[in-house]
C-alpha cells in the first residue's frame, strides 16, 4: 500500500502542496490529475523520498519513506518529472548502474536488463549515449530504470510525456499489463490515459485535493451525464419540444442544428423515455445517441471554479520562492 497523510509542502510562505491525503492498494492505478503548478510532482517527490514535506507523512508497503527511506525504495520503482539520467553515460551503462545501485546480483540484474529493454524497445539504442538520444528514447530510458527491478509500487511523473503516438500506446498496455500486482500512480495532461488505465483519479488544484474517485464516478458528476442526442430529419413537428419538456425525467433542452440535446433531470437514463415519444409522434428520427462527455470537461468544469483556480504567484510570493531556490 501507498499512504499519504496530510502531505504539505510550504517554500517559503508559498504553500505548494496543503494536506494531500490518499490510500492505494495493489491493483490501483491512480490517476494524478491537475492543472500546471497544482502540485502532482511536488507530491510526488514527497511519495518517493525526493523532497522531505514540511508536515505529514507518506509510506510504501508499510515503510515510512522518512525513517525507513532504504525499505520504502527498494520497494518503489519512479520515474521523475523530464528524466534526470547521467548523460554521459551509455543506456546499458545507466542500466546496469541503476541495477548496481539497487544491490541486484549479476544475474539477476542481466536477466532485468534484457527484460526492460525488450519492453521499452531500447535495443538498438543500448550502446549510444543519453545525451544523444531523442527525447521519447530519453524518456523510455528512464522508464526502463523504473521498472527494472520489477517493483511493487511505481510512481510515475508524465510517463507518457515526449512520446510518439504509437510508443504512448505501448506504455499505456505496458502500465495496465502491470497493474494486477502492483499499485501504480502516474500524472498526466492526457485525460484519454486516465479513461483507459486508470480506476481511480484524483484531481488537485493549488496543491489541494479537489475529488478521489473512480472515472465513471467522476462523469457522473457532469450535468451533461447522461444526456442524449436526438436528430431528426428536417421537418420534424412542432410539438417535439413540448413533448420532451413533459418527460418525468427530462430536464433541460437545448436546440442543436436539426436535433435536440436532451438533459435528465437528475443523472436519470433517459434514452428509452426519449424513443418512446418519438416513436408515438412519429418523429423522423435520424439519430439518437448519448451525448459524448469526456472526462476532459469535467476536469474543466472542476479545476477552473473559481474557488479552484490556482492563484497567480504574487510578486512578495515570487522572491520568496526565489529565494528557496537559489538556497
Ligand atoms: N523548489 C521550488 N521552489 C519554489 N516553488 C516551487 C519549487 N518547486 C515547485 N514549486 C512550486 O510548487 C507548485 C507545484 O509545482 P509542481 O511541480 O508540483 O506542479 P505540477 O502539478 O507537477 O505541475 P505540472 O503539471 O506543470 O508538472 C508550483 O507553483 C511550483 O512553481
Ligand atoms: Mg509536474
């Protein structure tokens, strides 16, 4: 298990992250989601030892990353926000040091390399320098480095950052074929990734935690949730509007081109009530289809509430963040 407790993390009077809380468990992929600057790699550089958090508690597999660092890492595989790799280095000189470092024999180690290699398609790049590889291929290095010693709890900033479309692909099967034994966060702006790998999702702004839930939930939330499409061919009676009006469970409808979008009242399946007032009106239906929703506009609506916005960095704010930098 991953548990976070009220993480905060201040730089100076800037409070970057306030009171992050969460569980996972084993074949949870969690989806950190959040506008630039809420906070997602700020918590999770608290999550995997990177940053001490100015209050609260974070631990894996039981392990408290700040008293037992050395337990809760070799449990934990993460790959930070724009790879951070010794760019001197060959990719099968990182890999074998990345297996060094985490105390794998030999054998095993070799077996590892061949493994994440393999899956993250880096061999013919393995005698080439980091420096000298394209972003993408940086990124699946740092990937490789990640899942090398097959850990049980991966954290993952943008993992899927500065890919192609098809090796964005590959990575999102290689994550969702590891879920079954492990427990998975991973950050991203791509709200596709968090509709098909992901069973739970949290939403953070100004370092807050706005909803914890699983994505099919988190649509509910949508007024639109629900809502149907209906288009008829031109010409359709004048009484269409009225009749949907005195559904039960028909809410709001907007006129849409040579259709209608049609709202429930209250989350309520209205489709079947829909077809029966056009079939008993004879209506010259085209079409009637759900409405897309994507989580995409749910993240919006949430995140610029203005209760949610994230504030703009004051200037007195912005020295004193400077200030904690330069130190
Ligand atoms: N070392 C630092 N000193 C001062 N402020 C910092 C420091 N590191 C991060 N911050 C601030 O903390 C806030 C959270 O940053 P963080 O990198 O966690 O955001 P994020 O959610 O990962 O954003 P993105 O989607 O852009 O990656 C930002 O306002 C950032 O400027
Ligand atoms: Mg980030």
């Amino acid at each position: 298990m991953i548990k976070s407790q009220n993480l905060v993390k201040e730089y100076g009077s800037f409070r970057a992250v306030d009171k992050v809380s969460f569980e996972l468990r084993k074949g949870d992929i969690l989806g950190f989601l959040g506008p630039n600057g809420a906070g997602k790699s700020t918590t999770m550089k608290m999550i995997t030892g990177f940053l001490p958090p100015t209050s609260g508690t974070a631990s894996v597999g039981g392990h408290d990353i700040q008293s037992h660092p050395i337990e809760a890492k070799r449990l934990l595989g993460y790959l930070p926000e724009s790879g951070p790799l010794y760019q001197e280095m060959t990719v099968l000189e990182f890999l074998k040091f990345a297996g060094e470092i985490r105390g794998m024999d030999t054998g095993a180690r070799d077996k590892a390399l061949t493994r994440v290699m393999e899956i993250c398609h880096l061999e013919n790049v393995r005698h080439q320098t980091i420096e000298t590889l394209s972003k993408g291929f940086r990124q699946r290095v740092g990937m490789a480095q990640a899942v090398l010693h097959d850990p049980s709890y991966l954290v993952m900033d943008e993992p899927t950052d500065g890919l192609d479309p098809n090796q964005k692909q590959e990575v999102r099967k290689l994550i969702a074929s590891m879920a079954s034994d492990k427990a998975i966060i991973l950050s991203t702006h791509i709200l596709e990734e968090v509709e098909a790998m992901c069973n739970r999702v949290i939403i953070i702004a100004r370092g807050r935690v706005l909803v914890d839930e699983t994505p099919a939930d988190l649509l509910k939330r949508h007024p639109r949730h629900n809502a149907v499409r209906l288009v008829l061919q031109s010409g359709g009676p004048d009484a269409v509007r009225e009749t949907l009006d005195r559904i039960p469970q028909v809410g709001k409808v907007e006129a849409l081109g040579n259709g209608w979008l049609i709202h429930p009242k209250h989350g309520e399946v209205i489709k079947p009530r829909v077809w029966e007032a056009a079939r008993a009106g004879n209506w010259p239906v085209e079409s009637l289809e759900n409405a897309p929703l994507r989580l995409e506009e749910v993240f919006r609506e949430l995140t610029l509430a203005p209760d949610a916005k994230p504030e703009k960095t004051k200037p007195s704010q912005k020295k004193s963040r400077e200030k904690v930098e330069a130190a």
